[in-house]
C-alpha cells in the first residue's frame, strides 16, 4: 500500500530517501514527502502527486545523516500537500511516516483536541504523530511505546525527533518493516527493494515489535519493552532483478520473464521420469495434508484466479473436495472448517490484509492452515503452519503476471503430490509434470509471436466494452484476462463462464464489441464453438486464443492467438499470456500508466 523508508548512518541521507521512495512507488504513489534532521531541527518537504513533484521542492543541499520518507495511497483524506506524510507533532519536532489505518484515530483525536492540540490535515497518521508529541518528554522509544498502546488499527511507522540525532524507531502490527543491516548505517523499509542498493543482510520485524537504529545498533524489542533477538536472514533478490533490464515497463519485463521464472518454480520440485513431486516446504505437514478432507484456498484478486484453477486442480488430481472463497468474505461469515480441514492462503505480497485476517480465522477455528506465495519472510508465509513459495522473483508492476503463472504452477504441483499420495497413478503423475516441465518453452513461443497481442489491442483498444468467456480451467483466465485489462487501461471488461453467457450478459453484444474466446483444444472444446457463434451471429467481434494447429477457428474468428498444445489442467499457463500482452498494449495504446494504474496499488494491506 504506502511505502515507507528511514536511514541512519553516515551518508547524506537525502538520495538515499529518494532513491528508496522510488524503488517503493509501486506501493503506493498519490502523493510523498520526506524529513531530515538539520541542524537540530526536521527540515520536512511533502507535496501531492508523484515522487518527480516531490523531487522538485526539496532543497537538493540538505546534509543530514538521518531521515524518513513515504510514498502514499490514499485512505483517510484526499492526495493533498497537507494529507502527504510525514505528519508532526505539535512543536514540529517529531516526525512519522505510516503505512496502515488506525481504527480509533477519531476518539484520539477528539481526546488530543481537548488538550488544546490544533490537527493540519484529515489524516489518521496525523493523530498518531500527536500523541507521540503528546507523550515525549524527551525518550522518543518510550514515547512510541506509550502512544502505540493506545491505538488500534494497522501500522508500519517510522519516526524521528529532533532532538534525538541519529535515531528512528520503527514499529509495526499488520504492516511490513524490514530492517537492513549495513556497515556504519541501518535502512528501514517497508519492502527489501528500497534496502537492496545497500545491503541484503535483513531482519523482518514481527507484529508487535519495534526497533531502534542507531548509525551502529539495531535494537529489537516488543511493545511491552522485553528485548528480542532478531534473526539476521540474507534477502534471496538481486538489485538486477528489480531493475527494469531494458524494458519500457515492469509488467512488460514481468511478462516476458515468466519462462525463466516458471523454470525457477519448477527447478528440483519434480521428478517427471518417475511422477514424484518433492515440496520440502511440505514435508512437515504432509501426513496431515495427506488426510485432509476438505480444501479451502482463499485470496483475492488475481491470486483469487489462480486459486479457481487451483480448486479444479485439486478435485481432479487428487479428488479432495475443495473450494475457493474470497478472503474478504471468509473472514466475516461463517465458514465450515471441520476437523480434517486445510485452508490454504494464496498471495504474491503475502502482505494482503483480507488474506491474513482470513488465514488467522482458519488457525483460530483449527484448521490447517498453508501459504502459497511469493515474497519470502511475508507476513502470510510467517504466519502459515507450512507453504510452497513461488521463487518467481519480485513482481513490481501493479498488475500481477508472473505472480499468476506462478501460482497456478505451484498449485499444480501441491495437486499432484496430494494425488500421488492417494488416487493418482505414477503413470498419470509422470504424464502430468512431464508436461508441466515443457511449460516454459512453451511460454517462448508464445512470447515469440507477441506482436500478434499488439496488433489485437490496435484494433480494439478504443473499445470501451469487452467480454472474455472461458469454460473449465480457462474459466479463470478468462476473469484474469477482463481484470488485467480493467486494471491497467480503464476499459469496462467482463469475465464469465462462457455458457453464462447467454444467461444475460448476450444481451451486451452489439456489433463488433470485441469477445475474447480461449477456445483451446480439449473436452469442452465444441461447446464454446457453438458459443463462438453466438456472439457471431450477434455481430460481435471474436478473438480466439486456440491450440496450435486449429485451423476450424480461424474460419469463424477475427483473431486468433495460438498456443502450443498442453495437457487441459495446464492450459492457463499458456492461455493466460496473450492476454496479458493484449492488456498491457491497450493500456500503452490509450496513454495509462501501466505500472502504476490510477487508484490502484501494489499490496492492498488495508481492508
Ligand atoms: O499480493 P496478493 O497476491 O495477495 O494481492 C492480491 C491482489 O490484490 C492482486 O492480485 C491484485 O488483484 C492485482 N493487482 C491484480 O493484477
């Protein structure tokens, strides 16, 4: 969501601040602002808009050592100059930056007004910022404590006084801070790609924790003030990997990765010679994972796709009933978790708010409790009994790309080891991961032929209107297809089951509002011909994503993306590409900010 960093050390910290904030600006990019402390005093600019506005107010000859900036996306009040952070306190002494939402900020507020405190902005980081002032009397740990016990909602936060040079404290309940470890200097951040340039020595902060960093000492301790020893792990990304290597735009870089990120997923995971799968992130689980009657995956978003493929996965291969809920909804309603239950959390941040909430709820009702995902030392992967990472390297553009494949990758993978330990024969286990480990090949070609997505999104990027219809395993990538579009170019796109389709949404076709068909080969394949025909006869434009080779198609599409031919159950693997690459041209064809789509960031750690 927001983006956090703070620096202690012996360098100038001003480029380093704004170096970081852009490196964070995926998370979140309404607004920004920094301070640095100056001669004894914060020297604090913020202003509404991107980092580059930000860039153009600062007074490029600040020389201090010590600082904290933040990257916004808005909750509580508009991307104003006023509502940017870093907030103050009332003397101006203290500042924080927050990423989170505090969920009694009004009733602090009314309380803090009482005591004659004017508030500058709408903000509910604000009201934390004055109850730091509120409490300080010159120990600003033991006034971060004090004021941190009275609050309740979500936080990351850093802050710094003025009259404490060379210190920030930093704390966090349901909100990331890694703390990188250098020579001489401490980095705090809310992600490790703003900590990268500088070292990758790292300890990630627990709920509940706050630290201390000075130039030479990072000190750990609970909200209750009992020290703790952190773990110093090594973050496993390169600096190389969050750069943009030459493309134009992350989520292009991500698309066109996703071979050798699938290659990453898959490596030493799989025996395809002998159908045996290994997830040694399992291992400790599997008798219980093994009996489990019942599957629950949860996400949101594209994760949430990925969890549909997975559900068919699941009951195909390994025949456990299984059901996908979204996250949001999980949490508040009533769910059936049994004994023999295992709910399984999928996410690439491992940051998402409703994900967490709702893989707490299933721990609380006793469920076995597992995580697929992405970023390493993720709130979801700490607080999960045992998972499967993805290993498919950081995913920065807003919109999810190799995150998805990813996921269906590794989902395909736990469905096997489940089968193979009950129904599923070594024949059929070997058939299947043999045809999962040509996966990333067959991305190539696909990727090969890209410009046949661009000239797709030429023709019909104007159109304000799309539908994309899918059945089975292609009924998710249908719903991703319409989200990436939405997400990134703005256009109106609708997702459904392709025999939906006539059930109320035929009444949208109108001539040449583009329908996007993935009509792979495979059992449902002469069904949604006939749907084709449907929106044909309708005057509809059809744009086909079909099997290698299916030369009926192209009589009654406008269009078709060909992809090589895979075993069903491994289908969106492939059929997802095109249109990822359909979306992302459309977006550059109507002039969006593909990285950074309006409204939109990266982890949602708010509800
Ligand atoms: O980090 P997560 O996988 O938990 O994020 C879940 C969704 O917020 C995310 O997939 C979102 O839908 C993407 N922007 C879609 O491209």
């Amino acid at each position: 969501m927001c983006g956090i960093i703070g620096y202690v050390g012996d360098r100038t910290a001003l480029p380093i601040l704004i170096e970081g904030l852009k490196r964070l600006e995926y998370r979140g990019y309404d607004s920004a602002g920094l301070a640095v402390q100056e001669n004894g005093k914060l020297a604090i600019t913020k202003s509404a808009g991107r980092i580059s506005v930000l860039e153009q107010k600062l007074n490029p000859d600040l020389a201090g050592t010590t600082g904290i900036a933040h990257t916004r996306w808005a909750t509580h009040g508009a991307p104003t100059d006023a509502n940017a952070h870093p907030h103050t306190d009332a003397t101006g002494h203290i500042a924080l930056v927050h990423n989170g939402i505090i969920e009694n900020y009004l009733a602090i507020r009314t309380y803090l007004k009482q005591q004659g405190i004017t508030f500058h902005s709408e903000t509910d980081t604000e009201v934390l910022a004055q109850l730091i002032g509120h409490f300080y009397d010159g120990n600003l740990e033991q006034a971060v404590r004090q004021a941190l016990h009275d609050l309740s909602g979500t936080y990351g936060i850093a802050v710094v006084s003025a009259d404490e040079p060379g210190v920030v404290v930093a704390a966090r309940r349901g909100s990331p801070l890694i703390v990188g470890i250098g020579r001489g200097e401490h980095v705090v951040a809310s992600d490790a790609s703003a900590i990268l340039a500088h070292t990758s020595q790292v300890i990630y902060l627990r709920d509940g924790e706050m630290v201390t960093l000075t130039r030479d000492r990072a000190r750990v301790t609970t909200l209750e003030a009992i020290p703790v020893a952190p773990e110093v792990q090594e973050v496993e990304w390169s600096l190389e990997q969050i750069e943009l290597d030459g493309y134009e735009h992350y989520m292009l870089k991500e698309i066109f990765e996703q071979p050798t990120a699938l290659e990453n997923c898959l490596r030493g995971r799989m025996d395809p010679r002998n159908g045996i799968v290994h997830l040694g992130g399992l291992v400790d689980c599997s008798r219980e994972l093994t009996r489990t009657k019942h599957i629950i995956l949860t996400a949101c978003g594209t994760a949430w796709h990925s969890a549909l493929v997975g559900e068919y996965l699941f009951e195909e291969l390994a025949r456990v009933p299984t059901e996908t809920e979204y996250a949001s909804e999980f949490r508040y309603r009533n769910p059936v978790v049994d004994e023999g239950t295992t709910v399984i959390a999928i996410s690439q941040s491992g940051e998402t708010l409703d994900t967490l909430a709702a893989l707490s709820e299933a721990k609380q009702r006793g469920a076995l409790v597992l995580g697929v995902v992405n970023v390493v030392g993720s709130a979801v992967a700490r607080e999960t009994d045992a998972g499967v990472y993805l290993h498919v390297g950081p995913e920065i553009g807003v919109a999810s790309t190799k995150a998805f494949t990813g996921q269906v990758a590794v989902l395909a993978l736990i469905a096997c080891y489940l089968g193979r330990r009950k129904h599923m024969s070594a024949a059929a286990a070997s058939e299947f991961l043999a045809a999962l480990a040509r996966i990333p090949k067959q991305m190539e070609q696909i990727l090969d032929r890209a410009d046949q997505a661009r000239a797709v999104a030429q023709q019909y990027a104007q159109r304000e209107n799309w539908l994309y219809l899918g059945r089975g395993y292609n009924y998710p990538v249908a719903l991703e297809g319409a989200l990436k579009l939405k997400e990134i170019s703005y256009i109106h796109a609708e997702g459904l089951p392709a025999a939906e389709m006539k059930h109320g949404p035929i009444a949208l076709i109108n001539k040449g509002m583009p329908v996007v068909f993935i009509a792979t080969s495979g059992s449902q394949y002469d069904k949604i011909m006939n749907n084709i025909e449907e929106v044909r006869s309708r005057g509809g434009s059809v744009i086909a994503v079909a099997t290698e080779g299916d030369r009926d198609i192209a009589r009654c599409a406008e269009h078709v993306l060909y992809v090589p031919d895979t075993l069903e159950p491994l289908q969106p693997l492939l059929t997802s590409i095109p249109l990822q690459l359909i979306a992302y041209h459309a977006a550059v064809l109507r002039n969006c900010n593909v990285d950074k789509p309006r409204n939109l960031a990266k982890s949602v750690t708010v509800e």
